[in-house]
C-alpha cells in the first residue's frame, strides 16, 4: 500500500490531501504558510504518522513566484527528511469540470501551455472555465461565449487528490522544478 501527501501552494487557494492507493483519506485547506501544520493535521486524523508517508506530490505552478518557491521548499525538505520520493506536477492538472484559469495578477492569466496571456486574448467561446482567474474575469469570458461555474462551485478550486492522481514518476526531492511562466518581479538591485 503506497500512503502519498499531495499538495500544492500556487494559487490563491492552498490545498492538501492524503491518498492511499488512490483512495483520497483527507482533503485540507490551509494557507501556504502553514501547509505543514495541514498536512500532520491530515496524517494523524487518518490514523497514521508522517513515517506511515511513502511518497509526496506537489503542485509545480504556474502561480504565485512565492508561493510555488514555498511549497517546492516545503517538498523538498519533507521528501529529505522522511527519504520519501517525490512528483512534481503542473498546478493546471488540479482542476477539473472545466479549462483551467489562474489568475495571474497584472491582468493576466495563466493557461496550458503553460502560457500567461491577457484575458481578452483567450479564444473561450463553448469552452467552461474553472480556477480563480475563470472568477475574476467571468464578465469578459462570459461575454466572449465561455462558461464560468458559479464563484461557489467546487472546480474553482484546486484539487491535491487530482495531482496525486495525475503524477507520473516519482525520484528524489533534488529534481523538483518550478514551473515558471514568466519573470519574477523582484530583481538584484544595482
């Protein structure tokens, strides 16, 4: 029996899970800050400890620069510690129902590809859209011949049971790689 930790920080909605050869045992919502405290929450409420883990899952980004540095840190030193191997997957591949949309602040999006792209640029018509960026810019996509969920609908929000679902291989912690889309604001000063 493999007991994985998936979780992923990049979005505006922190979430992790605790699945056991596919079966999702717990599901939590935390802030990115303190997804470690969720997850020994997750592991002792399924009756288990953070030695029962054999492999962690995280969500790569795209997302918040500082938010996926925070959960891929995380990962890292969680992986290490426990000598647990890890997968690293795309925080796009969270969402289900729908295309996902995230929003990436600076009236842009994030999308496959991955790709970061102003909302009106988006050809959306027929096509549902989830994930918090869906939200922000129903209107625009509303009227561009999308479809946008209700803001309450679950597919708006990332699943970490869908990343442990959608990982493929697993190695260890060191081959982690953020997925970034474009630079980060903060630059070397001069």
């Amino acid at each position: 029996m493999t007991t994985t930790f998936a979780f992923d920080t990049a979005t505006s909605t922190t979430v992790c899970a605790l699945v056991r050869d596919g079966e999702l045992l717990g599901e939590r919502f935390a802030d990115a800050r303190s997804v470690l405290a969720a997850a020994d929450d997750l592991v002792r409420s399924a009756g288990f400890g953070v030695s029962d883990l054999d492999a962690l899952v995280v969500g790569t980004g795209p997302g918040s620069f500082t938010s996926i540095r925070i959960g891929l840190a995380t990962a890292r030193g969680l992986a290490l510690s426990l000598g647990i191997p890890t997968a690293g997957v795309s925080t796009l591949q969270a969402f289900a129902g729908g295309t996902a949309v995230i929003d990436a602040r600076r009236g842009e999006v994030f999308v496959e590809g991955p790709a970061v792209v102003r909302p009106e640029e988006l050809e959306v018509a027929g096509l549902r859209l989830v994930g918090d960026g869906a939200v922000r810019y129903r209107r625009l996509f509303e009227e561009a011949g999308g479809e946008v969920p209700p803001d309450d609908d679950p597919a708006h929000v990332p699943s970490a049971a869908l990343l442990a679902a959608r990982a493929g291989s697993f190695g260890p912690a060191a081959g982690l790689e953020p997925l970034y889309v474009r630079d980060p604001d903060a630059v070397p000063s001069r």
